[in-house]
C-alpha cells in the first residue's frame, strides 16, 4: 500500500493557510521534522500514506474528503481502521 496517495499539494496547502496551520504545526502532529514537511509543501516529497493520514486529521479535512480520490474498497477500509 505504499504508493497509495491522498495528497493534493495545492489543495491541501490553502486549506493550511486558511486555517492557519503552520508547517511546525503539521510537524507536531505527524511526528516528522519541520524540514521534511517544508519538502511536501514545495512539492520535493510526497508523504508517506502515514503521514497524509495524520495531517488531514490535523488540518481538520474530513477522511471522505481525503479518499475521494481513492476508489478500491478494500484500501479505503484499509485507510479508515488506521483513521478510526
């Protein structure tokens, strides 16, 4: 399951600006450091499934909204009993 995505670089970066989050906020939250989650954000890394999990609950963005893009059942059930 590990390139599975979820990530939206643009999308899910406005909704941190709109919320207000910072990127050491997003740190804090997933557990990774201040300068791999910089490396996401300008797009020379895509986070670990792991870790799109983690900051979509921190930037408060609903998981049917973060699997929208995700259409295999069975990864979907996977993701949510990681979530839930």
């Amino acid at each position: 399951m590990s390139d599975i995505n979820l990530w939206d670089r643009a999308s899910w970066d406005a909704v941190r600006r709109a919320r207000g989050v910072t990127y050491t906020d997003i740190a804090e939250a997933t557990g990774i450091t201040y300068k791999a989650v910089t490396k996401w954000f300008y797009g020379e890394r895509t986070p670990s499934l792991r870790s799109q999990i983690l900051m979509a609950k921190a930037l408060g963005i609903p998981l049917t909204q973060a699997l929208k893009n995700i259409t295999d059942p069975q990864v979907r059930s996977a993701v949510r009993s990681v979530i839930l």
